[in-house]
C-alpha cells in the first residue's frame, strides 16, 4: 500500500500498488478523490464528478 495526503482534510489516504490514473477512492472525511499519476508518483485531487455536454 501507498499512503498519499488527502487534499481536503490532510489525513493520510491508503491506496494499492496496483492503482492506476484516474481510479475513485472515498475517504474518511467523505470526500470522493480521483488517483493522479504524475512522473511516476501518485497524487490526489477532489473529483468532481461527470460533467454533461449535451452535445456541445
């Protein structure tokens, strides 16, 4: 397991080895993350759910 900081709360947050980008994790503070690789190192950040285009 991995451990990275969660963005809202600053609390560790575990994730697999064998994660990849663009996986969901919830966390304790209630919050749903989205797992960012970048240069080989993983970060967080807030996901903010699908946005519609309605075909724009």
């Amino acid at each position: 397991m991995a451990t990275v900081k969660c963005p809202v709360c600053g609390l560790d947050v575990e994730v697999p080895e064998d994660v990849v980008s663009g996986e969901l994790v919830e966390h304790d503070c209630g919050v749903v993350l989205e797992i960012v690789e970048s240069g080989g190192r993983l970060a967080l950040r807030v996901f903010g759910g699908v946005e519609e285009d309605w075909g724009e």
